[in-house]
C-alpha cells in the first residue's frame, strides 16, 4: 500500500508483538461478530498503526476473503506487521478469549436445571429482538417519509422476517412496485 513494493501496511509504525497480541486479546474480549473490523480500524488510525488507505485495504481484504471478517483482518494486520508469527498470534488472541468464555459459559449451563437455562436464553432472545427493533426504528424513522416508503419497509418487513422469502426475489418484486407507485405519484403531482 501506498507506494509499498509488497502491497502491503508499511511497517513503519507497526505495533510490536506483544502489543499486537494483548491489544487482538482485548478486542476479542470484547467484541463479537461483524463489529470487530469497528473496534480494530479506528484505533489502529488513532495509533497511527495505519493510514487511512491502508485501513480501507485492509477492510477491503477482511471482507472479500471467505471467513469472519474480523478473523480476517486479525489474521491480515498480524501479517503485514509480524509476517507469520504475527498473523497467527493475533488470530489467536482474538478467538481464545471468546472460546474461553463459551466454554465456560457452556459449563455453568450445563449444571444449571433445564428450565432455567432455556427460560434465560428466551429473554436473552426477546432482549435481542428488542434492541434490533429500537435500532431498526432509530434507523429508519428518518428516511420513511411518506406512505410508499413505509409500505415497501413493511411488504419487505413480512416477506423477508415471517414468510422467509429470498431478499433477491422480495428485490425483484418490491423495487419495480415502488418504483411504479412512486412514479404514478410524482405524475399526479
């Protein structure tokens, strides 16, 4: 990247090795899923561990291979910074805190009485639905403007959450409707 022979992170400022591995062991203590590449980038910019375009490469690389983006992008930085030992130390450090606490997790379960484990993974599940419906809400309330968008949101909304049907199917029947709609409305008007 920029002008590097290699196309890689220049190692100019590259963290050492055992700062790598303690800082992937916090975010991976910390993050789950698709907001790791969140937590990594932007303190890796304020670190000055990489440059803006090297951020995008690197985001570009996590998400285009196969795989969790954020084990990509562990396994991708620890590289460029550490060649071979620094990609797998920092895979490592970023799964093994999450490993533990399932496992640890999965034990306290274990001996726990059926009833109580699954009465708490269904308010963990209702929780869950909550918070998705409030961000979804927090989201979306300022770009539903008028009733064509809120009946595409919720046509989109019923096929996809309860009937299960494909997103590209519900894209090829819902964009022509809203577009049709839309332009009947922009011709009354």
């Amino acid at each position: 990247m920029l002008n590097a022979p290699s196309n890689q992170v220049q190692q100019t400022n590259a963290p050492s090795l055992g700062v790598l591995i303690a800082f992937f062991a916090g975010i991976g203590a910390r993050a789950f899923g698709g907001s790791i590449p969140t937590h990594v980038l932007p303190f890796c910019l304020k670190r000055g561990w990489l440059t803006d375009r090297e951020s995008l490469e690197a985001l570009n690389w996590c998400r285009s291979l196969p795989g969790a983006g954020g084990t990509n992008l562990s396994a991708y930085l620890g590289y460029c910074w550490r060649k071979t030992e620094g990609a797998i130390l920092a895979t490592l450090a970023l799964v093994l805190p999450g490993f533990v606490a399932i496992l640890m997790a999965s034990r306290v379960l274990s001996e726990l009485p059926q009833q109580i484990v699954q009465a708490s993974l269904t308010a963990v599940a209702a929780a869950s639905i909550g918070l998705l419906l409030d961000l979804t809400w927090k989201l979306g309330k300022s770009t539903i403007t008028d009733y064509i968008d809120f009946l595409v949101t919720f046509t989109t909304f019923v096929l996809v959450g309860i009937f299960r049907v494909p997103i590209p199917l519900v894209l090829i029947v819902v964009v022509p409707f809203a577009w049709h709609l839309n332009s009947r409305i922009q011709k009354n008007n």
